[in-house]
C-alpha cells in the first residue's frame, strides 16, 4: 500500500474522526445504556470510513483508516479495550472486503459495507466471547436471545424469530447509515470541490 | 484523552530501558498464546503463572482491573460457566448443598484467568508502551506512512472534537435542533467533516514544505531495550515448551 502525503493525512483525519466516535460517544453510549451501542457504533465508525474512501479511492485506504481508529482507541483513558479494537478492526476489513470488491464506490456498496459491519456487532460476541474469554457459546448464544427478548418482546421460545429480527435490525440500521454515508460523502464531494468518486486504483 | 504512556525520546540522562517496545509486545504475545492454548488443570497453571508475571511488570495495570466494575464482571464470568457450563460430567461435588461438576469447576476458574490474563495484558501493552512505537511496530509490519498517518491523528483528536463542540453550541444556541432537527444535524455533521478536511489541507500543506515524502520518511522510533531480543526468544521458547510440552 504506498499513499501520498495527502492521501495518509486525509485517512489520519477519517481515522481521528472514527476514534474520537469511539471514545466519546462510546463513553457517552455506555453510560446511558443505550441498547444496541455496539451496532450503533460500528454503524457510524463505517460511515465516516465509507466516507473516507470516496476522498481516498485506493485499496486499502478503509483498513488504514480503521487501524489509526483502532490505535487511537487502544491508548484512550479507560482499561481493558480489546473486545472494541476486535470489532474496530473486524468492521474496517470487512468494509475494505466489500468496498474492493466493487470497482467505484456507489450507493449499493456503501449499503453493503456497512451492513456487513453491522451485521458483525451480532457475530463478534461468538467469536471474541469463545477466543479471548472463554465463554461458551451456549452462553453467548442465550444472551442474544435475552438481548431479542427485551428489546422486541418476542417470546424466548422462538429462537429462530428473534435471530431473524435481529439480523434484520442490523442489516436495515447498517442499510440505513450507508445511504447516509453516501449521501453525506456526495454533499461533501461539493461543498469541498472536489469531483465525483473515482475508479478504485 | 489519550492516555501518556513513557516518552520515546532518549537523551544522555535517560539511559537505554530494560524493556523497550518490541519486549513490551513479546510480553503481550507471551501472555496470549499462555492462556489460549492450553485447558483444563494445565490451562490453570499456566495462567496463574502468566498473571503472576504480569503482576509483577505492570503493577499500575492491576489497580485499573481492581475496580469493582472489573471485579463484578469476573465474579459474573466465574459463576456463568459454573452453573451453566456445557460440561457432560454429572456433578461430582456438593459445596454449602449445591451439587457441582468438577469439570465445569476448573473451566470456570481458567475461564476467568484467561479473562484477567489478557485483560491485564492489553492494559499493560497500552500503558508501557508509546503511541507511536505502535505506530512504529505496525509500519515496520508493512503499512507504511502509518506512523505519521497515527502521529497526525492524535494530534487532531483534541481540535476535532473542540471544532465539533463548537458546531454543537453553535448550533443548539441558533435553535438548530428545535424546528428542523434532522436538517440540524445534518449541517452539524457536514460541517464537522468540512472543518476537518480543511484542518487536513493545511497539514498537508505544512508537510509538503517540509519536503515530507512518505516514502523517503523515517519509521516511527521504537525503543530498544537492551534486553528485548533475550526476552523475545526466551518467551517464545517458554510458550513452545509450556503449552506443547
């Protein structure tokens, strides 16, 4: 990955920008126990990494983009913020995944990208759960339908509803704030001066 | 709000560390590959013994995880796989009348280790070593420009969010959240974004005169300390012979 001097300062923003998402709304997240923080989370740290592709068209910029917020959350006051660096770095390479696939960013892959990140705050409890803390997955597994119970209402029986639920909640918000990140990218585009997003090189 | 690790600068008066970055991060990789391996009664030993050690080198980490919080969720993580470990084993051990698997008994215990183990780890890695010396360990791993990218976004962190704070009030004392709160919020965040990337401009602009070019720029220092090699190869030596041995 070689970048320009402007290309590692506009990424070094994008990932400033994410991080300062992290630590501060994060913090504010988790005291007022704002149900779904982590999607939520993921959800806003893709846009602005979505955003960031379109002023950085190169492979690789996002994953760069989620390392710098990555690091910068690693050295934020407060302890133990391993289970968050996962998933920052999970939601980045999954959105660089989608985001390479696709040649020129458009409005489809943004909504991809980012429900795919989204989509991965449901996933990660079983991978970082069972790796990193040992629990296992039966636990994680009832949490997540202790999680659908209290947020929908729907019966703790039917397992299979509150999955597909869920996965629908997280495909529709990430859906939702990849429109906005496109939409929000094109304003910017304008209002900056610049052009419309480039072929990926 | 980022946290002050030690200085990377070294001077006459500040002779060469024990420990630098590349041993602070062996520790750190020790330590994981200690409590993620090995299982049961073994599992047990090893983290004991991994957490002794990192007791005793990052002593100001086991106060953070001191705090009620941390010892609410261990206590939390002990009695879940106790009481509803997946463990076959018919409960072989009656305590103050309840009947328990030994099974499940020694998961929960390595469970918990292995929770305090990399939790003490990480905390220890991020207060020991600098924000740039991860920047550096990460560029010499093949990202290069990550050190200066890193180095630019600290440096922004603080004038990001006061720009954001100001947009905010801004904002909020022109009623901008009242009639139309979504347009609000909208303007909020475009001009958040647009305040940064014009900050970028003249960042780019300062590095450019300094005739900064990535490709030609020094990595990020790392500091070396004189028994980081030894403590390398010695660490990994101990996690082969304890975990496979």
């Amino acid at each position: 990955m070689k970048f320009t001097t402007r290309e590692l300062v506009t990424m070094a923003v994008f990932g400033a920008l994410w991080g300062l998402v992290e630590i501060s709304l994060g913090a504010v997240f988790h005291a007022i126990d704002l149900p779904m923080t982590g999607m939520t989370l993921a959800i806003i740290g893709v846009m602005v990494a979505c955003i960031g592709r379109l002023f950085v068209s190169k492979r690789g910029s996002t994953i760069f983009i989620g390392i710098i917020a990555m690091v910068l959350k690693l050295f934020s006051i407060g302890s133990a913020v391993i289970g968050p660096m996962v998933g920052i770095l999970a939601e980045a390479l999954i959105a660089e995944l989608v985001l390479s696939a696709f040649m020129k960013p458009s409005l489809l892959v943004f909504i991809v990208a980012s429900a795919g990140a989204s989509l991965w705050t449901l996933v990660q409890p079983f991978v970082t759960g069972v790796l990193l803390f040992g629990r296992n997955l039966l636990m994680i597994w009832l949490d997540l339908l202790d999680t659908g119970t209290r947020l929908f209402g729907i019966p703790y029986q039917a397992a299979v509803w509150i999955v597909i639920v869920l996965v629908s909640v997280h495909i529709l918000a990430g859906g939702i704030g990849g429109w906005l990140a496109w939409k929000l990218g094109q304003v910017l585009k304008t209002r900056l001066g610049g052009d419309v997003p480039h072929p990926v090189r | 709000m980022l946290k002050h690790a030690q200085p990377i600068t070294m001077s006459v008066n500040s002779p060469r560390p024990l420990v630098g970055s590349l041993g602070h991060f062996s520790i750190f990789l020790w330590a994981l590959v200690m409590v993620l391996i090995p299982t049961y009664t073994k599992g047990i030993i090893l983290a004991l013994f991994t957490l002794g050690v990192l007791i005793l080198l990052y002593p100001a980490a086991v106060k953070r995880l001191a705090r009620p919080r941390w010892l609410v969720i261990f206590g939390v993580l002990f009695l879940v796989n106790l009481f509803f470990g997946v463990s076959d084993q018919a409960p072989d051990l009656t305590i103050l009348g309840l009947s328990f698997s030994s099974l499940n008994i020694l998961n929960s215990i390595q469970m918990t280790l292995r929770a305090a183990v990399i939790l003490l780890a990480a905390d220890g890695l991020s207060s020991s070593v600098n924000i740039v010396e991860v920047a550096g360990l990460l560029e010499r791993s093949g990202l290069r420009g990550l050190g200066f990218s890193i180095g630019v976004a600290t440096n922004l962190l603080p004038d990001l969010r006061q720009s954001g704070m100001n947009a905010w009030h801004s904002l909020r004392m022109r009623g901008g959240f009242r009639a139309q709160w979504w347009r609000g919020l909208q303007l909020l965040v475009v001009t958040v974004f647009s305040n940064a990337l014009r900050h970028a401009e003249q960042i780019v602009l300062a590095a450019e005169v300094r005739a900064f070019r990535p490709e030609l720029s020094r990595k990020s220092p790392l500091r070396i300390g004189t028994l980081d090699g030894w403590l390398a190869a010695g660490l990994t030596i101990l996690a082969v012979v304890l975990t496979l041995g």
